[in-house]
C-alpha cells in the first residue's frame, strides 16, 4: 500500500508538467513521433486532433503524376472538392508518384523524390533537438523539441494562405500557387515600414495598407474575419473587415489568389461553397497586368474583369502593339479613349509633363515608342511606352486617353506627286436625255412617297397593338429599350407595386426587375442622353440600370430586382429590424458611402444622387446594400439629370446614417437630440435599443463624429464622399465635429 502511494506521490509532478505544458500551448494537437513517413502511394495522411486539418501528398497541377506535400481543410462538413489547400512544403516544389515526406529520426522534415533520387526540400532542423511533430487544431504544422518548445512550424513560412491566428511579418512574403509566368510574379510583401503590398515583380506596388505611422507591426488575420495591423503590444493599429465580420462563421482564410488579388474568405455551410467576403483591389482591372498579354481589361456588366484585344492578335493569342519600326509608308496614331496603357515587358514607362496634342506627337517623334497615355489626375502628364508587350484597362469613367503607334496603309501612289487630271469641257446638251431624266425622277420619287405612306400606317396599327416583349432590343450600350405596352405587359399592368411608383416585373427570359415611373416630365433628347449614362455606371453597391422606355410622354427606368427589399422597410418593422444587427448597419453605411463616392469622382463625369434615403438604399440576395434611384431629381413634376449638388447627398447621406444608429426616421429633431447626447458623453443612448448585443463603441463614434460633420449647415465644412469612405472603414481618423444644426457666428 505504501509503495503504490509512493509511485502516485512521484506521477504527480510529471502530470503536473504536462498540466502546464497544455497552458503553455493551449491549442491541441496529435504528436507525430521520429521516423513517422508518408508516401504517395500509401496515400497516408496526418491528421490534427479535431479533424479539421490534414497533411499528405496531393495533386493539383496539370501534370497527372507531380504531387505536391501540404495541409489542406479536412473537416466532415466541407465536401471534398472544397478542401482547401493551405500551404505546401518548399511553395510550389512538386515530385514523382513514388516519393515520399519524412520527420527523420534525426528531427528534419524530408521530402525525398524516388524516382529523381533527389531530396528536393528539408526543414533544416537536424541538428536542432526535435523530438516529435505535430498537427495544430489552427492548421499550423509544428516541430516540437523536449522541452515543449516550437523548433520549427509552417505558419512561419506560408506559400499563398494565412490562417486565423496566423502572423505576418516585416520581409515575408506570399505568392500564388500558379506555373501560369504572369502569375508567378504576384506577391504579398511586408516592407520594413510595416506597409503591406500586392507587388508585381519586385518594383511595381499596386495596392498599398494603411499605416498610421507605427513601425514593427505584424498582420494578422482574426477569427472573426478581420485583417489587422498589431503592434507589440498585440493592439490593432489598423483594420480591414469581411462582409461576415463577428458573424458565426466556422472557417476562414486569407488568400493571394492567381489573379493578383488578395480575398478574405468564408465558408458558408449553407451553400456548401467558399465566399469571399473582402478583396484588397475592388476593381479586377486596377491589379497590375491583370490581362497580362491576353489584351485589356474591361468590367463586364456583373462587375466581373474580361480581357479584351483591341490590337493584333498573335496565333498563340498574345495582343500586341501593331507598330514595327520599319514602316514603309509612315506610321499613324490611333487614338483610344477612356484607356489607361502600359508596358509589362519591360514594366517601367517614362513619364513627363505634357498636353495632350503633345504627348501624342511625342511618341509620334520617337522611333521606339509604340503607346503615349495622357492622363490629367491632379496634373497632365505623358506616359510614354516603347514595348509592344501591353496591357491596361478600359473604363468609360475614366479620363485617360492612349495613342497607339501603327504603319500607316501603303498607297498605290505617292500621295505627294499625285497632280490634278485636266479639267473636262461640259459636252453638249442633251434636250431628250434631260427629258428622260426628268419622268424617271419623278416617277421614282412617287413611288417613294407611297411607300413612306405606307410605313408610316404600319407602325401605326403595330405600336396599337399590345406589344410582344419578346420585340424588346438592346441599344448600343447594352440597355433593353421598351415600349410602355411591353412596360405594361412585363409588370402585368402594374399589378405589384413594390413601393411609390415603383413596381414588379419580369423579362421574357424569367429574369426579375424594378420598373421605376419618373411620372415626371423631361424632353426626350435629354432622357436617353442620362440613362445612356447611367447605363456606363457599374459599381457593386449600385443597382444595375437594365433598360428604359422613353416613348410619347411616358419615362420609365428598369433596374435590375432586390430580392430583400428596401431599408426602410427593416427600419420600420420591428421583427425584420431584428436582422439589422450593428456589424451590418456599419457595413450598410459604409457600403452606401463608397456607392456615393463612386458616382461623385469615380465615373467620366459627376454623377448627384439627389434624393439619398432609406428607401433608395436596397438589400440583394446575400443582404448586401446597394443605391438605387440615382441621377435624376424630380422637382415640380419637372425631373433633371444631376441638378443636385455633391453637398446635398453629403447631408443626405448624414442623415441616413443617422437613421441606422437610431433607427428613428422622419424625425426633424434627431440631428440636435443625437449631437447633444454625444457631446453629453451618453452615445450609447442614442443607439438602437433593438440591436442584439448593442453598439461597438469606436465604431459608434466614428460614426457619429462623420455623421455630424456631413450635416454641418456650412455646406463648406462638409466632408467629401471619398473622405467619409476613409472615416468609416478606419483609415482616416476624424476630429470632434462642432454643432452642426447652426452655423456658428462670425467673431466680431
């Protein structure tokens, strides 16, 4: 009896340390002991102890017999097809079909090819008291030496993933996992200054973080779906959030895809799918060389980036610059508006200070350059390339214009020494001849009067007629042009009306709309001039413009359809209020904000909304917010295109963020009791009360205090939309406003 005490009295320190070293280390995880060995034709696999993890060979190449060693999802609930990969050994190294990975009895991870007979990567830990390995619950794959301590582990050397928990750090860097050359050169880089950057090569930055003046941070990617820059003290100093930020999502990880983009993204159990839920570029064509030598990138009508080749396209499909310097007949300037060019073999163009008329007749001058680019943002400056390996984008919003070198068409005769033929003496006149010529044009100009009769009475009986929709017609802007009998027909006589003047309908091809009735007013020249232009306008957070009927005094606009409705609606029903929890009316109001910005200095030309409320702001199948009704202002009955000013949205916008933080509307006091709660330091009251789980209180006040400067009566002291976008989503930082429902008097 004594002797069992005895050998219990010893077992307690051994469990007492393995007590301690489950503290230490709290994410559980299965020990890989020495001499462990996976192979490809075993098809053997290490698993982490919740499942959700494994590591083992698989094959994702185009060569049927290249395998590669990495850690992929693993969990029940995502099928197969869905299990991403998460970081691979040694990036993108790749081996035969009878090679096998290693953790060797000397501590090092081997992946040895049998059939090159050739280690292609180690972890280069020999000699470093490994003990075993291990497979974190988190996905990070560790070695682990006898005193418990991390020898080695994969998330400090990811390939193109960062996992929840994961750090980044000052010189790494993530690349895509793609043979494709144009994408080899993508990476993910953090600078010495703690700047993150999508980079091209080494000397091309595309995108740049935020960084509020703080050095030595790392990034990080949280759980509940935020990308954070966090100093040493492990507090955020800058922050970037998915769509789903806090919402209950199980799986998540930050990618630097093959496109060039970075995505944040979430597993969505309901679709059984991958979403992503933020991307750094949010315009596919601003990532450098998105087309790489494929043409130029243009953005479809669903937002999505095509490449198209204006140019010269080669039998293996590259578009290049038509220009050779040996033109026989001269060389011309074609000229491209609304394109941004440049050179990616070699990337680096000269750039000086130009007109436009000069920048074209520089390149004109120049026997090497092949495209001059004029652009005019904050200055006029000539972008001058001499490669015929181009790319660029296509955006009608845009100012830019390219002026593209080509062979001028070789004449049959010299155009210079072509002289004038003698001049002809008038022949003798012909009175029969004249005659002749006279009955026939008469006779041919009748029987052109009949048939113009006769049109003329056809399209008459045809438009009395109840129109067929299935006669509707794109124009030349890709908008569906209508009749109002097809107007009437698609919305079933106006049968659901889904709010004033707005109603239900459906194309011939099963496809939901929103048919808007201006019930206004406004010359027809000057109708299809906007919706031809509001026709150019695509933005994620804007309601597509599908069509118009513009026919006697009848003005109808056709949007695309909202399945989720307007807000105001949620705002005003206390049970559907419910689904507007304070990640999503932050997001709606950020969302919103950038929508405005866009149409303020993101298209060709100034763009007012005019009339920016609950019920002009819809919510899409995945309740994501986007503007409706912009563009026209209806007053009097008289409706104009763009007669609001940028300072009248900004106001309006105030108000309706005003509005989601209160969930009160309609209400002329809201702005001063709001203000002098705030300035009371009691924000908290103003909050919602049907918010499920209340306010985050940064984010209250940063709302607030941009709410509050949008609604200053001094039209002056009034952000720009751009600004507000920067406020909200954290990158600029706002001083306390002053009151902002009186303007304050002048000092006398």
């Amino acid at each position: 009896m004594l002797k069992k005490e005895f050998l219990c009295l010893l077992m307690v320190p051994s469990l007492l340390c393995i007590f301690i070293g489950f503290l230490l280390h709290p994410v559980v995880a299965a020990l890989i002991p020495l001499g462990s060995k996976l192979s490809v034709l075993d098809n053997d696999y290490w698993v982490s102890s919740n499942g959700d993890f494994v590591i083992g060979f698989f094959n994702i190449s185009d060569e049927p017999d290249q395998y590669s060693v990495g850690i992929r999802f693993n969990s029940k609930s995502i099928p197969y097809s869905q299990q991403k990969v998460v970081w691979v050994a040694g990036a993108h190294v790749t081996v035969g079909n009878i090679s096998y990975f290693q953790l060797t009895l000397d501590g090092e991870l081997v992946l040895f090819d049998s059939l090159q007979g050739v280690t292609t990567w180690t972890s280069g830990t020999g000699n470093r008291s490994v003990v075993s390995a291990s497979l974190h619950d988190n996905g990070n794959f560790a070695l682990i030496d006898g005193e418990q301590n991390i020898v080695w582990q994969s998330f400090d050397t990811p390939s193109d993933t960062l996992l929840p928990g994961q750090t980044f750090s000052a010189y790494q860097l993530l690349r895509p996992a793609s043979k494709n050359p144009i994408s080899s050169y993508y990476s993910l880089y953090m600078n010495a200054s703690s700047y993150l950057q999508l980079r091209w090569k080494s000397n091309i930055t595309y995108w740049v973080s935020e960084n509020p003046s703080a050095s030595n941070l790392t990034a990080s990617l949280t759980t509940s779906g935020a990308l954070q820059l966090v100093d040493q003290s492990f507090k955020p100093v800058w922050s970037v959030f998915g769509d789903d930020h806090n919402d209950s999502v199980k799986y998540r990880f930050l990618k630097l895809d093959a496109d060039g983009n970075l995505r944040l993204y979430s597993w969505i159990e309901a679709s059984q799918s991958w979403r992503s839920v933020w991307q750094a570029v949010e315009n596919q064509c601003k990532v450098f060389a998105t087309c790489g030598e494929r043409g130029i990138c243009v953005l479809t009508a669903s937002g999505s980036a095509d490449c198209l080749c204006p140019f010269e396209k080669t039998e293996n499909e590259k578009c290049l610059v038509p220009y050779e310097q040996d033109c026989k007949s001269g060389s011309t300037m074609q000229e491209y508006k609304s394109m941004y060019l440049y050179g990616i073999y070699p990337p680096n163009d000269s750039v000086v200070i130009s007109s436009l008329q000069r920048c074209q007749q520089l390149c004109l001058n120049d026997l090497h350059c092949t495209v001059a680019t004029f652009s005019n943002d904050g200055g006029p400056q000539c972008s001058i390339k001499k490669t015929e390996y181009l790319t660029g984008y296509a955006d009608p919003s845009i100012s830019s214009v390219s002026f593209v070198k080509k062979c001028s068409g070789p004449f049959a005769v010299n155009p210079d020494l072509m002289k004038s033929p003698p001049p002809k003496l008038p022949p003798s006149l012909c009175v029969r001849c004249l005659i002749g010529a006279s009955s026939g044009t008469f006779f041919i100009v009748a029987i052109l009067q009949l048939g113009i009769v006769f049109y003329i009475c056809k399209r008459k009986n045809f438009n009395t007629k109840e129109a067929n929709p299935a006669f509707t017609y794109p124009d030349s802007k890709g908008l569906i042009v209508l009749s109002f009998s097809e107007i009437k027909s698609l919305t079933e006589d106006f049968k659901n009306q889904i709010r004033s003047n707005m109603f239900k309908g459906m194309l011939p091809n099963n496809c939901l709309i929103a048919v808007k009735d201006l019930n206004a007013s406004i010359e027809e020249r000057k109708f299809r001039s906007a919706v031809v232009k509001m026709g150019n306008i695509h933005h994620k957070n804007l309601v597509k413009l599908e069509g118009y009927c513009c026919e006697l005094n009848h003005r109808f606009l056709v949007y695309e359809y909202a399945q989720n409705g307007s807000l105001d609606k949620y705002i005003d029903d206390s049970t559907l209020c419910m689904k507007l929890i304070w990640r999503k009316r932050i997001e709606i109001c950020l969302s919103v904000a950038k929508a405005v910005s866009y149409l303020h200095s993101g298209c060709r030309e100034f763009v007012s909304h005019g009339n920016l409320k609950c019920e002009n702001v819809i919510l899409d199948e995945n309740f994501e917010a986007k503007v409706t009704d912009f563009g026209f202002t209806i007053i009097n009955g008289e409706a104009s295109y763009c007669s609001a000013s940028a300072e009248k949205d900004v106001a309006d916008f105030g108000n309706l963020v005003l509005t989601l933080l209160t969930g009160c509307r309609d209400d002329e006091e809201l702005c001063e009791w709001t203000y002098k709660e705030w300035i009371e330091g009691r924000a908290s009251n103003i909050v919602d009360k049907r918010i499920d789980g209340g306010a985050d209180s940064e984010e209250l006040e940063r709302a607030l205090r941009i709410a509050f400067w949008c609604l200053q009566m001094d039209e002056l002291r009034r952000p720009s939309m751009y600004e507000v976008v920067r406020v909200l989503d954290g990158t600029l930082s706002v001083d306390p406003p002053p009151p902002p429902f009186a303007l304050e008097e002048n000092d006398t």
